[in-house]
C-alpha cells in the first residue's frame, strides 16, 4: 500500500502544479478593434454620407432634376449659407428662440407633471377621478396632436411651446406618481413613530424618496422612449435609472 501511494504522490504533485489554464479571452479580443480603428471607421462612414449627399444634390441639380434643387442644396452651399448667418447674427437668434422654446415648454411640463403626480399619488379620489383621462391621453403619440395644435393655437409659439408640453408631460407625470405611491411604508411608520405630521413626513420623507423617480421622469421626458413600447411607467423608469430606484408595493 505504501508503494502504491509512492507512486501515486508524483502524479498528485504534477496536478497539483499545473499552470491553471489561460481564459478563453484572446479570441474574443482578437475579433474586436481597437479604439483608433474605430475612430478611423467613424470618419469614414461621415465622409461616405457627405459624398453621398453632395453626388445626389448634383446629380439632381444638373441630369435628373427630380425636384427643385433648392429643397436638397449641397453641402458646401449649406456651409456658406450657415457661416454667412453666423457672422449677420441670424443663426444665434434662430438657436435662442428654440431653446427658449424647449425652456418654456419643458418647465411648464415639468411643472405640471410633478404637481399633478403628487396629487394623485397622495389622494386616491383623485386618482381615481383623473386618472382615466389622462391614460385616454397617454397612448397618443406627440407627432399625432401637432396638426391640432396648430389650429388651436395658431403657428406662432404658443403652438410650439404646448407641443413641447405635451411630448414631455407625461414621462414626468407617470414617474412622479409611481414615485409617491411606491414610497417605502417603513419609513412613513418611522416617521409617524417619532411624532411627524402629514405634512412633514410628505416634506421630509416621501418627496425625497421620490426625487429619484422624479429626476428619472425628467430623463425619459429628454429621450424620447419610443411610442411602440407599452411597458409600464415603472417598468420604463426602472429600466433607465436602474434596480433599486422604484420600491415594490407592500
């Protein structure tokens, strides 16, 4: 038995000290590209897609003249007409009243979906009251409201600003009510344990636990989630602040 185990140990031993086996990484790194490769293939892609504009807008000004060449001007024509609007002052005039635009109508919305959230998550009559209209609302993609916007509202700004407002309402609206609903019961009881008012556990415990759910509202109202996406407001938030942002429902 002795010699067995004798003959045994060596084999052990080489095991033992076997070099552990190299990770299957290498080949996946091989595959992949560096970062200059990649930026070399970014340029060029954009240098395709200017060539490729500039040859159309010519080939329709002076052989096919499909349409008016002045509805698909040349790059280099855009760029003069882009520089000689920059050195009037045309240009900054044209960027500050769309920001000005996006402002307005992003506060308004802002404003309106964190007051209004709030009040439906704090009161079930009212959510219960409201609600149901504005889910009638929520399906209807912004692009669908725009030619109504425009017969009520005319073609001046207030028709761009309530666009705006609309298109970045509901985001904020369906995060802050999920927000204020899902708030963590254990820390209202704590609250209330330790002798606060409704209205100070809704200052100083539910509205900053909701801030997250508030802050990513605002978010979604800046990328635009597709309309194809039915998922719910939770599912949509939780999908883009990330795990831990919207507590389960007790």
């Amino acid at each position: 038995m002795e010699a067995e185990a004798v003959r045994q140990a060596p084999a052990t031993v080489g095991v033992a000290a076997a070099p552990p086996a190299a990770p299957a990484t290498g080949r996946r790194a091989s595959r992949g590209l560096s970062r200059p490769a990649v930026l070399v293939l970014r340029a060029v892609s954009l240098l395709l897609f200017f060539a490729l504009w500039w040859g159309v807008s010519l080939l329709n000004a002076h052989v096919l003249k499909v349409f008016n060449p002045i509805l698909l001007p040349a790059p280099d024509e855009v760029m003069r007409a882009g520089i000689k609007m920059a050195a009037s002052g045309e240009l900054l005039r044209h960027i500050t009243a769309s920001l000005s635009r996006v402002v307005w109508g992003f506060g308004i919305a802002a404003a309106l979906g964190i007051v209004v959230g709030t009040a439906l998550g704090r009161s079930r009559l009212l959510e219960h009251l409201v609600e149901p209209m504005l889910e009638m609302l929520r399906p209807i993609p912004p692009l669908a409201f725009l030619p109504m916007m425009v017969l009520w509202f005319g073609i001046g700004e207030a028709s761009k600003v309530a666009f705006i407002t609309y298109a970045a309402f509901f985001p904020i609206f369906t995060t802050t009510i999920e927000g204020i609903k899902y708030v963590d019961p254990v820390l209202i009881r704590a609250a209330a344990s330790l002798g606060a008012s409704e209205r100070q556990i809704f200052w100083h415990v539910v509205l900053p636990a909701a801030t997250p759910n508030i802050i990513t509202g605002m978010r979604l109202a800046f990328q635009c989630p597709p309309a194809q996406d039915r998922r719910p407001p939770a599912a949509l938030a939780q999908g883009i602040a990330g795990p831990g942002v919207i507590p389960k429902r007790p």
